[in-house]
C-alpha cells in the first residue's frame, strides 16, 4: 500500500507561483478595492464550507468549490488553475492541516494582499486520529469537524466574520443567514438526540475510512470502520477478520458502506455475514448530480439519519 504523500509536491507549487506571477506581471493586472460595490469571491476546498458560504453570503458572493464533484477529498491536490482561483479570490475557506496539508505552501504562495484565510479548524474540538496501517502520522487529529453540529457552527460563524470583513455594509443580512444557518443545524442536533435515543443498536460497523468518529462520540455510538483516516488505507485480512467476527458476535444486521467510493470492502463483509448495505455519506463531497440538484449539507445528514435508523433499528424512522 503506497502511502498518501503528506505535502504538496514542490514542482507543483512552483508552477502555480510562475502562473500567478505570469498573469501578475505579464498582463499588468493588479488587485484594486474600490467602494464600488463588488459581488465577493469565496473559494472553498469542501463541500460542507461551500455549502456554509453560500448560504450566508446568498446572492452577494460567488462561491467557488475546488473539489469537483464525485472527487474523493483526501488526496485531491490543486491545481495551478486552483491556486490562480484563489489569489484572485477575496475569501479562501480551508478546513485545516490534517485534511488540506498543502494549503500552507498555497497561501504563501499567493500575491493578493487583501485575501482573507480561514482555517475553519480554529476554535474547533479535535478527537485524534485512529491511525490504521500507518495511513497518517503519529499525533494527527481526526480533520472531520463537520460532523459534530458544535463544530459546524464555529465554522459557519468564521465563515460569516471573514465574509463580513470583506463586506461590511451587509453584515446585518449575513448575520441573519448565519442565525439561520445555526437553527438549522441545531434542529438536526435535536433530530439525531431524539433518533438515536429509541435505536436497538448502538454500534455502528462501517466499511470505509474513519470518518463519522466525531458523529458518533456526540451520541454515545460505538464506531468501527475498515479503514482508518485515509480511504487509501487498505484493511488487511486480519482487519476483516476482526469486523466479520464482531458483527457476528454483536448480531449486526446492517453494514454501512462509504459514499463516492468503492463499497467493495463493505460488500465483502456483507457476503461473509448475510448483513445488508446501506450508505452513509460523511459530507467531504456530492455528485454530479447531488450539486446541479443543489443538495445541501443538511440534506446529506439527514439522510444520513434516515439510513442509520434502519440500520440501528430505531423506532423513530426520518
């Protein structure tokens, strides 16, 4: 199993710097705040960010996200395209050094002294990483955040300020978004209290990376995935060992399997235990066709939920 490189490679970033100082210097274009009203230009690296910005900002920004759609997150790299994207930027929204590691060596690269960087890790509770089949340094921190509803709306509310900073003679309406965007998740937050609370099962067996520890320490569930942080990490067969006894001693009858991934592994399990599949999507990224839906975040969770309450048996079905 070959290890997911932790850096960006520097060739890389040293194409992006010449691109950006060709455009730069080349073409004579210089970044110019006027008080002319301008729309504001938000980049984003997940889905879960993009969906945060363009719910505050509404009609007033034009939000970017540098993740294509169906893309796996974990080992996306920008391009020099993406780096142009966000000098020219006002707003860069990243979710911090354990999951985007090359965003340092892009931010010290761009040329636009006006942009704004969010590391919308900040303010937030870290769990450490489960490191399985050294597929993350020793001491990383699970980068997953979203998934606590604490967590999302520290984000969202570091998103709002560094919006707001770029325009404030509209941070009454984006507070107000805010306020919004808070009450929405804070009714999930009371929609999986009450859920989980009436479910027969409380164990969660997962057949991809470790991505919902943070789900599952907020409600009290027991979270076993084949992998570990990274989806690149290979369990091995003594790892599927593992799963299949403990869904057989357990009596678990449903196996959940990773979104925009091969179920491959969780199928696996499922054919050695009779277990059915169901997904469970942890939010880094949508479809094609979820994004020209406009699928938002609390969409995904909830149906998330929907599909942990059949799959832990829960009375109350969403």
């Amino acid at each position: 199993m070959k290890r997911i490189s932790l850096l960006l490679p520097s060739l890389l970033v040293l194409i992006a710097i010449a691109l950006i100082i060709v455009l730069n210097l080349g073409e004579h274009r210089t970044i110019v705040r006027t008080n002319a009203p301008h729309r504001i230009r938000v980049t984003t690296t997940l889905f879960p960010l993009y969906d945060m910005a363009r719910q505050i900002a509404g009609d007033a920004a034009d939000v970017t996200l540098l993740l294509p759609p169906g893309v796996e997150p974990h080992t996306f790299e920008p391009k020099p395209s993406d780096v142009i994207a966000i000098n020219e930027g006002d707003v860069f929204v990243y979710t911090g050094a354990f999951m985007e590691p090359w965003a340092k060596d892009v931010v010290n690269s761009v040329s636009n002294p006006h942009l704004i960087v969010v590391d919308a890790s900040k303010g937030t509770t870290m769990i450490p990483a489960v490191i399985q089949n050294t597929d993350a340094p020793i001491g990383s921190l699970d980068p997953h955040i979203w998934l606590d509803f604490d967590n999302a709306k520290i984000m969202a509310k570091s998103i709002a300020n560094a919006i707001i900073a770029d325009d404030p003679s509209h941070a009454d309406a984006y507070r107000l978004r805010l306020a919004a965007y808070e009450q929405t998740l804070s009714d999930l937050d009371a929609e999986y209290r009450t859920t989980i609370a009436t479910c027969a099962s409380k164990e969660i067996i997962y057949g991809g990376h470790y991505a919902f520890g943070y789900l599952a320490k907020r409600y009290g569930l027991t979270y076993i995935a084949a992998q570990g942080v990274s989806p690149d990490a290979e369990p091995t067969a003594q790892d599927l060992a593992r799963l299949t006894d403990q869904i057989r001693k357990d009596k678990i009858t449903t196996i959940f399997y990773e979104e925009l991934t091969s179920p491959k592994v969780a199928q696996t399990i499922a054919n050695e235990t009779n277990a059915k599949l169901l997904p469970l999507n942890a939010a880094h990224n949508v479809s094609k066709d979820q994004m020209s839906r406009g699928t938002t975040f609390s969409d995904i969770l909830r149906e998330d939920l929907k599909n942990l309450s059949i799959g832990l048996q829960c009375q109350i079905s969403q």
